[in-house]
C-alpha cells in the first residue's frame, strides 16, 4: 500500500500538511468539513504530494515538514507549488 504526504491551501494561503492512503478521499473530506482541523477554511486545493511505501517513511516525512526542521523546505515547496496568489 502506498502512503502520500500532501500539502493543501486555501485561498488565505492557509496550509495544512497530512498522510493518507488516498488522496482524493482525504481532500474531500477536508472539503466536506471531516476534519476538524481544516473545517473552518474551507475549501482546500491539493498542492503538493509525495508518495511513499510504509506509513514509517510517510510519518517521518510528515513530521519534518509540520516542525522548524523542515520549516524552509515547506516555504519552497509553497512557493514552487502553492497557486493562490
């Protein structure tokens, strides 16, 4: 099974960085308000995803980008990807 760390922005230029086994699932329910965290700024775009084959790689992945460690590498990754201007 192969796991996805993706990244979503709002309008706002909100992001949110998450781990799913299907992404098109996970934006929809982010879009339906199933995620309580992403509810209130409504509705999310897709912007960025990499995919891995074990949740272990997909959680390390995830963590680095949401902590300072990875805090450059997601301000590229938004600026090479993110289309909200």
């Amino acid at each position: 099974m192969k796991y996805f760390v993706y990244m979503i922005e709002n309008s706002k230029r909100r992001h949110y960085v998450g781990i799913t086994t299907d992404q098109n699932r996970r934006l929809a329910e982010h879009n339906h308000g199933g995620a309580k965290s992403t509810k209130p700024f409504r509705p999310w775009k897709l912007i960025y995803s990499e995919s891995f084959d074990s949740r272990s790689e997909a959680c390390k992945r995830e963590w680095y980008l949401k902590h300072s460690a990875g805090r450059k590498e997601k301000l590229e990754i938004i600026k090479k990807f993110g289309e909200v201007a």
